[in-house]
C-alpha cells in the first residue's frame, strides 16, 4: 500500500510539472527563433509565421515537396491583403546534382528572358557558407525581391528570400538583413 502512495505522489507531480510547463509558462518560454530542416533563424518581432508557405518555389527540379517558412510583415500593402514585406526560407533535396556557380548564370539569364529587371548579384557569407544572390523586380513592378541560394553538399538547396513592395522595400530591408545575420546551418549527419 506504501509504494502505490508514493507512485500516486510522483505521478501528481509529475502531471503538475506537466501543467506548469505547457499551461503557466508556454507563452512566456516559447522561442523567438524558428527550427527548420538544417537550420535555424530569428523570427522577426511581430511578424506572422507562415509555416508550409505557397508561391516560393525552389527554381530548379526537386524530388520532394519543398519545406518552406514565410515571415510576414503586420502591415498589408495598401487595398490589399497581402503583406508589405516578407521574408521566406526555403529548403529542399535537389532531384540532380547542382553547383551554384554553374547554374546561378543561368538563372540570371532565365530572370532577363522572362522580363525580370535585374538591378544587381553577387556573392555573400551567411554562416560562413557563400550564397548567390539576385536583387530584382517583377515585370508588372509591384514587387522587389532579394533572393539568396545556397547547395550544400548533400545536394540540398537553401532559398533564403526577401520581397517587398517597392514602397516598402527600403524601410523592411534592415529587418531582413538582421534576419539574415541570425540565419545558422543545423549540424547533421545526413
């Protein structure tokens, strides 16, 4: 009869404990910094996380559904429903073997031959990794983007992507470079 007390005991704190860390404290504990697959990045303060986001999509041929994360500025551009600015990660496993430096090119041209104006590109360090990167706007000229890709050596591509309203591109753009800055490689063995 004592040890069906004691088990009775650790089981009610147990369950307190329980309660404490997912009732009382899981608004006031939970991370600002968003965990995807092979990494990880700082949500910016006060934007919507968009998790499974639609419309971003990987460029070249993948074998799987690309894992995406959309951060979403509060304010919408004006008589519309979508946001001022956004900020989206993309990964996926590439379907054939790809080398930035062979294809960045051609994704450049591809963005010329679609009507795309191209402002500028180059080459940037994020997490001591070097990523392509395309400053561009669509042909309509309702959007800015600021794209940055990156294959490892597991054939697996990282997007990390930056769109705005032309309006609001300058006065976004220091949230997405602090952004950016946050961005780290996950370590893993596959």
């Amino acid at each position: 009869m004592h040890s069906n007390q004691i088990i009775g005991a650790l089981l009610k704190f147990c369950l307190a404990i329980l309660f404490l860390k997912f009732v009382v404290f899981g608004s006031w504990l939970k991370s600002p910094t968003y965990k995807g697959p092979g990494y990880s990045v700082l949500k910016p303060v006060g934007w919507e996380v968009i998790t499974d986001a639609t419309g971003v999509q990987p460029v070249f041929a993948a074998n799987e559904k690309p894992n995406v994360v959309m951060f979403a500025a509060p304010e919408k551009i004006p008589g519309t429903s979508v946001p001022a600015a956004s900020i989206a990660v993309l990964v996926v496993k590439l379907a054939n073997p790809t080398w930035m430096e062979d294809e960045f090119p051609t994704l450049l041209d591809a963005l010329n031959k679609a009507g795309y104006l191209v402002f500028d590109q180059g080459q940037i360090m994020v997490d001591k990794e070097i990523f392509d990167w395309v400053l561009y706007k669509d042909p309509t000229g309702s959007l800015v983007y600021l794209e940055f890709y990156y294959v490892n050596d597991l054939n697996r591509l990282f997007k990390l992507l930056y769109q705005a309203s032309p309006d609001a591109f300058k006065t976004y753009r220091p949230v997405f470079e602090a952004t950016k800055e946050t961005f780290k490689f996950s370590q893993q063995l596959w």
